[in-house]
C-alpha cells in the first residue's frame, strides 16, 4: 500500500478482531513512522464500517468521531449477557419482552456499560470490570435519531440504529428486558458507506472532509492562517480553510473570529 500524505481507509473489520488489530495490520503495510489511528471502536464481536486515518488525517480524529453512526443490530431475546453481547456470561431466561418491541429515539441519559473502552480514573472500564472490580460509569445524554424494527421471529429481532457518536447500542438493546446484542454491524459513519469500504483505496484527506462547510481565504488570509493566526469570521461548527483547491486548515468559531485548531501548510 502506498503510503498518502493524509487519508482515511474504509474498512470492514471482521469479527473477532479488536479496532487496535486492524491499525496495526494497517501499519505494518506502510513505511515505518507514517502516522496511523483510527476514529471510533468498534468491539471486538462487532463487524462492519472503521475509518483507519493514515498521516495527516489522524490529526482530524475528533471531526470524524463526532459523526453520526448506523448499525444493524440482531436482539436476542429472554436471554441475558454480562457484557451485554455474546462475549459475556449467557443466561436464557425465556422471558420475552413485551411486544412490541421497542427503542426510544431522541435524546436519551445512557450509562456506558461496565465492559466499556470508556476512561475510569485513567483506566478503561472493562480492565477494570475483568478483575472483579466494581465499575460505576457516569450517565450521558446520546441520540438515537432513528430506530427501526427490521424483522421479528421467535427470540431474535433485527434493528437498523442511527445514533450519536458514544452512543452504546448493546445498551438499548439490554434495556428491552431480558435480551443482549448478539451481533451488531456498524453501515456508516456520516457520510462514509460500508459499502465503499477498500482497504487499498484510501479516501483522499480533502475529501474525507468535505461533510465540513468550506471558506474560501484571501492570499493575505492564508499566510495568516498557515501561521496559526486568527481571521475574520463567524460560525457555529468547524470549518475548512481554503487556498483555491488546497485545504489549508481546519478553523473553529471564537467569537467573531475563526480560529485554527488544525494547520495542514505548511506540513
């Protein structure tokens, strides 16, 4: 694999590898010190979309984990899981929730599950959660904008989940009653397709950001910008910063001013 300047691969990790083997396999294709993460784990059971950020890109890891993600979800149903998925301690308990079967939408207060990446006291959670440790994750707000009930049979039931970013959805499956995630596959995030996923095709940085609104800079602004100075402007969200076809950085609204938080020239 070529080693670009700045780009996000596609990939569609397979089950049973963690988000940190697909970054490694990845690197160890490029030329030793190229920069190389990822925006968003996936668990290891789960399978479906990761955006692997190669170079450049991996400076713009937030703007890419803040984006919305869609999953398809299997329940299984009277039955329950210590992690919530098929990686737990299983117990059938053949109480079936209630039909029919629903998932709130709109904001909702969530508590990430004790088997969680999530940060206690500088420690992930599920380290913690595997010594026997008692875990108490603080509760956050998330949004499920859409939740959809695909199919219904028996003791399993199929779900398409487009959600906020840190939004777990073994734990809105588990608060269906007794039922756990038994597979999950992750389809998008934001703009980018399971479908389009190529581990040889990288994604260009330029157009991996283009979900980004655009601002076009004056010669004078640009020198300004490649500085790290501020310039005229206002804004609610990140923003790119342009010289012609070039992305020159990446601006954040302060006041009546934009600010750059990410200066891609010079490299």
């Amino acid at each position: 694999m070529a080693a670009p300047a700045g780009g996000v691969i596609l990939v569609d990790k397979p089950p049973g590898k963690t988000s940190h083997d697909v970054v490694a396999a990845v690197r160890r294709e490029l030329p030793r010190k190229t920069k190389v993460g990822h925006a968003g784990t996936l668990d290891p059971f789960a399978t479906g979309l990761l955006l692997v950020l190669v170079g450049r890109a991996t400076r713009t890891q937030r703007f890419l984990m803040a984006l919305p993600k869609t999953y398809v979800a299997t329940a299984r149903l009277g039955a329950v899981s210590t992690t919530g998925d098929p990686e737990g301690e299983i117990t059938v308990t053949g109480n079936l929730p209630l039909d029919p079967l629903h998932l709130p939408t709109g904001e909702v207060r969530q508590r990430p599950p004790a088997h969680s990446a999530v940060h206690i006291d500088g420690e992930r959670a599920y380290a913690r959660a595997r010594r026997g440790e008692a875990v108490e994750t603080r509760e956050r707000p998330v949004t499920v904008y859409r939740a959809e009930l695909l199919w219904h049979e028996g003791d399993r039931a199929g779900f398409e989940i487009e959600c906020s970013a840190g939004t777990y959805v073994r734990t809105l499956i588990a608060n269906l009653g007794d039922a756990y995630c038994e597979e999950l596959e992750r389809t998008a995030i934001g703009p980018f397709r399971l479908a389009d996923a190529h581990p040889d095709r990288p994604v260009p940085l330029g157009e991996a950001l283009a979900f980004l609104p655009a601002r076009a800079l004056s010669e004078d602004e640009a020198a300004a910008v490649r500085h790290g100075r501020r310039i005229g402007g206002e804004g609610d969200r990140a923003i790119r910063l342009m010289a012609g076809d070039d992305l020159i950085a990446i601006a954040e609204p302060r006041a009546d001013e934009l600010q750059p938080v990410v200066v891609f020239e010079p490299a």
